[in-house]
C-alpha cells in the first residue's frame, strides 16, 4: 500500500471501496472510496478516517510515510460513520489530539468510550498551527449533518472538504484529470441529488460566504471519490448551479404498472412531449434504483408519475419513490401525474397530494383511464402529454 502526494508532504492515505453497491440504500453502481489526509509537518496530523473495516488499509498508506503511532493531531471534520475508523486511528495514536464541532463531538461520544481522549472544539474561523502549515476551519452545519465542517490549509490553498463535491466513484484514479469528465460529472450530480438537494440554499449561503472570505482554492479534496485539481472552480459552479435548481427543459416519466395499462399510457404521453420539443426519459421504478430515479428527476425541470391504483391508493412502489423524493425538498420542478384503474380509482389524486405536499408546481388534474387505454384514450394521453410540453416550457423561462 503506499500513500499519494496530492501536495507538497500531504498525502491522501484513504481506502477505495470497489465492491459497495447499497450504501444505506442508497446505490452505488460505482463503488465510493474514503479519503483521508496525511499531512507531514511539526505535528503530523490526518484528517478525516476510513470506513473502519478497511482501517488496515489506511494504515498501511500511513506507514509508508511515517510509523502512525506519530500522529499529533487528528482533525474529524463530519462523524458518520463511513468515516468512523477513529478509533482504530486512536488505537495506534492513543495521545493524538482530536479537533471536530461541537456537535461532532457529541456523535464522537456516542459512538466511542472516548473517556481518555484529548478532544478540542472547534469553531468556524479556528485556526491550527501544526508547524509550517496552517488548518482554518469552517463548520458547515447540515452540509451534509449538523456537526459537519471543512478543513482549509491556507499555504497549500488545499481545501479538505468533507463530503462536499465528492462522488462515490471508486477509481485507481486520484485527480479530476485521470478520469473521464462526464463520468465525473454525472457522479457529482447523483451525489448532489440524493444526499443534498434539500440544503441548496445553505450550500448557497456556505459557498458565497467562502467566497467573501477570500480563500483561494487550488485543490479540493473531497471524502470520497476524486480530488479536484484540474478546475476546483468546475464543482463550486456546478454545485453553486445545482443550488440555484439548475434544470434542463426536459421530462421524466416515472412510473410502476400492475397490468401494463400505466405502462402503455407512457408511449403517447413521451410521443406528446417529444412533438413539443421537450426531451423525456422514461424510467420504471421496479426496474431502477431509487437513487437513478432520485438523479433523474433532479435533471429535468418536469416530472410525470405515473401509478396504477391499488385498494384506492397508489402503487407501492410509486409512494414509496414520492415519499423519499418528499425528504429531499425539492424545489423548482413542475410535476403532473397520470395512471390507470379498474374500479374506485384514487391513485392519481393520492400522487397529487404528495406532490403537493412537496409545495411543487403541478399540473392539474392529471389523466387516468380505466382498465385499459383505448384509441380514443391513447389520443387524449398524447394530447394530455403536449399541454404539459409546453406548460413545461412555459414554466422553464422563469429560471
Ligand atoms: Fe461520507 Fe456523510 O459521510
């Protein structure tokens, strides 16, 4: 195992994850990595830990720096537990120093007898001293948890940032440069969508206040996935994009069918988007991890859901992709629903109250046809599917 100079005597001495594929629940086609940083000064000082059953693996990219038992300091900048080798990092440095949030320290406590640990608060705009180089700390509460925060050290302009623009994308690969950027791209933006679309305006307000602070940031190290060098700027945009509800003007038709009639009502509904002018996916929710379809929706500025009633309410499957899309918050997308029943109905007005509830735009009353579309069904659907095209567009020129 051996470490990886990202700047001068830093080091990132982290763990790559090839096989992980459910990440509490969340899935992840491309296995993730946890990063952590070495940095070789006075006081040698890691930052951030590894998931701990691959602690062995971090600590055999320290020893090929330095005997870990020399850690002086230990920087936890966020406690979950995918960064939760602490103790085994403690175990070998049993003097080391800790320095998190307030908060952090309160999930160190619950999770770790930390009885004899050296545990230092720290708030934003602390600085620490490890020798030739200095950390800045910057909290960054629900960005993603409450105890979160970022480490900046100002001689190296090198921003560790947490999870904040990382992707779960496990690579041999190191640096933004050595991967293919849409590839990159696309692991920010499913990241974004599933874990923070509902803190776009806190990641607004963070990232103009790092703006204000005048931090210059020529690398961002992230907790997962690929460091940033080539362009940091590229992720501050995206992320300051995604924030602002950056969308494109097109649709997604998410749906579940019982007996295919639902599924049969997505042909003309994508054929009247398609006549609009609106690119539309379409994507069935049995077949897709939740967190594709969560990344889908993110991307489009319009959604179709489409259910078939079961005992008056919605398809399974569909209420439980609404009721996760509702955790999110999300903001700034239009929405109608569609669906099919045999006898009472109901599914459609229920996706409708959820999409309510979510306070996003709608389009009403939606369609939904009994048993089986018909041709007369089937040219109302299309119909349906091209007064939203445009009401979609129409929506889209407000952003
Ligand atoms: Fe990668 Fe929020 O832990």
């Amino acid at each position: 195992m051996h470490a990886v100079e990202i700047k001068p005597n830093i080091y990132w001495v982290g763990a790559i994850d090839w096989t992980v594929r459910d990440f509490h629940g969340y899935i992840t086609p491309n296995g993730t990595s946890y990063n952590n940083y070495l940095i070789m000064d006075e006081q040698i000082t890691l930052v951030d830990a590894v998931k701990k059953d691959l602690s062995r693996t971090c600590l055999d990219r320290i020893s090929s720096v330095v005997d870990p038992s020399k850690i002086k300091n230990i920087v936890v900048n966020h406690i979950e537990m995918d960064h939760g080798a602490v103790d085994k990092i403690m175990a070998v440095a049993p003097n080391a120093s800790l320095f998190m949030t307030k908060l952090a320290k309160y999930g160190l406590d619950r999770h770790f007898d930390t009885s004899k640990w050296d545990i230092n608060i720290v708030k934003s705009g602390d600085e620490l001293s490890i020798g030739k180089k200095t950390l800045l700390f910057l909290e960054t509460p629900m960005l993603h948890w409450p105890d979160s925060m970022v480490t900046y050290v100002k001689e190296d302009k090198l921003l560790i940032s947490q999870d904040a623009f990382g992707q779960h994308y496990a690579s041999s690969a190191r640096f933004d440069d050595q991967v293919p950027i849409e590839e990159l791209e696309d692991a920010v933006t499913d990241y974004y969508a599933n874990i923070l679309m509902p803190f776009g305006k806190l990641i607004k307000s963070k990232l103009a206040e790092i703006e204000k602070l005048g931090l210059e940031i020529d690398m961002i190290a992230p907790d997962h996935g690929v460091i940033w060098r080539r362009d940091p700027s590229k992720v501050l945009r995206m992320y300051n994009d995604m924030a602002s509800s950056k969308a494109e003007c097109s649709a997604v038709i998410i749906y579940d069918t019982m007996w295919k009639s639902t599924q049969l009502m997505t042909r003309p509904l994508m054929e009247g988007l398609l006549a609009e002018g609106v690119p539309t996916k379409v994507i069935k929710l049995r077949n897709t991890p939740m967190s594709v379809a969560i990344k889908e929706f993110w991307k489009s500025r319009g959604m179709l859901v489409g259910t078939p009633t079961l005992n008056n309410l919605m398809f399974p499957s569909v209420a439980e992709f609404l009721t996760h899309l509702r955790g999110l918050r999300p903001t700034n997308r239009i929405a109608c629903a569609f669906g099919s029943y045999g006898w009472g109905g109901g599914a459609v007005r229920e996706a409708y109250g959820e999409l309510n509830k979510m306070k996003l735009e709608t389009y009403e009353p939606g369609i939904a046809v009994k048993y089986r579309p018909d041709h007369e069904d089937m040219k109302k659907i299309h119909e349906f599917g091209k007064q939203f095209g445009r009401r979609l567009k129409e929506y889209h020129k407000k952003f």
